[in-house]
C-alpha cells in the first residue's frame, strides 16, 4: 500500500479525482511523503464550464488506511494554504453540471484491483480563499476568507463554514 501512495499512479488518480469533483482537467505538483503525511506545493486546474481556473497552494494531508476494506482511500487532517478560483457564471444551458466519469483506479497485471476506487475527504481546513465570479451583470470578489470544511452526513455531502475576509458585489 505504502510503495502505491508514494507512486506517481497514486498522484494521477487523486489529480484525476478532484479534477472530476470540480469539473476540471488538473494536476498535483509532486508529492512530498512523511509516511503516510504527504505535501505538495499545488494543484493547477483549468475548465471550460463554469470553473474556469483553479488553483490550490501548499496542501499538506495525511491518507488514513482503515477504509482500505470499504475501497476507499481516507484524506485527513488536510490544510489549504491558498485557494484561488475564477467561475463563469454568464453561460446558459448545463456545461458546468455534467456528470464526470470517474478516474479509473489502476490495475495490476494479471487481474483486478484490490486498490480502493473511492476517496473519503474527512475535512479541510483553508487558509485564504480569493474568488472571482463573472456575471452578466458584473464580477463578484471575495479575498481573504478562511474556511472550514466537514462531513455533512450524506455520502458526498459537506458542510462549509466561511469566516473573515471581504466579499464585493457586482453593484
């Protein structure tokens, strides 16, 4: 388990997974490991829906393991040093709302994956969110706001608290 967390397949699948939840096409920077403590400087991420760049600057997480019998890989204890996010809110119809495919999970020569296909976000803490909406009647700005996020009990929902910062209407 270890040998595939330090791997470069390991990178790929979590890129490939929060590309698919942000409905973007995005890539880690190189993984930093401290047994089962990673860190890496970013993740740079651009879109053609109503995410249109994404940007995450100096995460730290920590892979928890008990949920390798559910499939599912644990990301913990994670922080958020920098987030910065410009959306597109002037388009019509759907494109921002598609379903994504999920990333396939590698599998090992001569037969199926024991490898979990599942990520478990346990909360996130972030530091600075800097935000950018773009609206047919102006740009909405928000700088400096931290936030906490958690479980919200369903599968794949989560609660989100904001706190400081400053937020500009397009007035």
């Amino acid at each position: 388990v270890r040998g595939y967390l330090h791997s470069d397949a390991f990178r790929r699948f979590l890129s490939a997974k929060v590309s698919a939840a942000a409905r973007v096409d995005g890539r880690f920077t190189p993984f930093r490991w401290d047994g089962l403590a990673v860190d890496t400087s970013g993740f740079d991420a651009t879109g053609t829906g109503v995410v249109r760049e994404l940007r995450l600057e100096g995460l730290h997480t920590e892979v928890g393991l008990s949920g390798l019998r559910r499939g599912a890989w644990q990301i913990k204890d994670s922080r958020v040093q920098r987030v910065e996010v410009l959306l597109d809110g002037r388009k019509s119809g759907d494109e921002g709302i598609r379903p994504s495919r999920p990333p396939e999970t590698p599998v090992p020569e001569g037969g199926k994956s024991w490898l979990p296909k599942e990520v478990e976000v346990q909360g996130v803490d972030v530091a600075e969110i800097a935000a950018r909406a773009l609206f047919e009647n102006g740009e909405l700005a928000v700088s400096g706001v931290r936030a906490r996020v958690e479980p919200g009990g369903a599968k794949h929902a989560y609660r989100v608290e904001l706190a400081d910062g400053t937020i500009r209407p397009p007035l």
